[in-house]
C-alpha cells in the first residue's frame, strides 16, 4: 500500500534547475548611494540595458515595452537585484530623452515620460541613433567614480611674503 501524499518520503529529492542556478547579485553595502561599487554596477547595468535596447529596436518591439521589461531581467542580464532594475530603466530612459535634445529632468518625472513618448513616434532607425548617442554621452559623462567621494578642495596657496 503506497504511503499517503503529506507523507514523508525517504527518496531523494529530484535534482530543480533553481538548485543549480547561481545566487542572485548582491545588493548594496549599506545605503545604494554611497556604495561605490554598487553605484559603478548601476551604471554598468545602464550602459548594458542601453546596448540591449539598441538591439531590440531592430525586432520591432516598442522603445518603451523594452525599457519596461529590464527590471524583470536585472538580475541574470544586469547584475543587479531586481529590486533595482527600475533604477536602471529610469535612468537608461531619461539618458535617451536628454540624447534627444530634449529636457528629462528626474529619471522619474513626467518630462522623461513625456520625451520618451515623442521618441517613440520616431522610426526605427532615429530611435536607434538616439539609443546609440545615450550610450556613448552616458559613458563619458557619467563615470561612475567620478562622484564616489566628496569633491577636492582648492589647491592652498603656498606661503610666501604678502606686499
């Protein structure tokens, strides 16, 4: 006679896929803006989300479809916790508006989604452009150690006679 199902079976459990999957990315040390090096994956994950967006341009999906849909990606294609994949697409979204030409104001306000609602009216190819000039100025402008600590102060200047 077979034992009931809330029974405890001594057989070895079956070996799932989620036992074998890697843990998922670490959050930050303490507050996320004063991480350093999780404010250096944040950017990272931006310039990646940036060449993802690019790519999937060329699949006719829609420019704003893609940019909501990373944070349910974050973290097996952005290294970050999922938690944190609206960081990355607020900030990937408000890069490519100011790529426009056009004021985004917070990652969060009503000007991103306004600017992006323009861009995607635009073609294929347009939109791509902007994508691919977001990720380049995002690059250079937005260094991620560039603000990782309080800025220098001015050079004293050295002593000598005063007239």
């Amino acid at each position: 006679m077979p034992s009931p199902r809330w029974f405890p079976s001594h057989r070895r459990p079956p070996l799932t896929t989620a036992a074998l999957s890697p843990p998922p990315p670490s959050g930050p040390n303490g507050f996320w803006l004063t991480d350093p090096d999780f404010r250096d994956r944040l950017h990272s994950a931006t310039l990646t989300l940036l060449d993802i967006v690019e790519d999937c341009l060329n699949d006719d999906v829609p420019l704003t479809e893609i940019l909501d849909g990373a944070r349910d990606h974050a973290e097996d294609m952005l290294g970050v916790p999922r938690t944190y994949g609206v960081l990355v697409e607020a900030e990937a979204a408000a890069q490519i508006v100011q790529a426009a030409g056009l004021d985004a104001g917070s990652p969060f306000g009503l000007a991103t989604a306004q600017g992006l609602a323009c861009i995607a009216q635009l073609d294929v190819e347009h939109q791509q452009q902007l994508v691919r000039a977001a990720a380049r100025r995002y690059a250079i402008t937005a260094s991620p150690r560039s603000a990782s600590g309080p800025p220098a102060p001015p050079p004293r200047p050295a002593p000598g006679r005063s007239r």
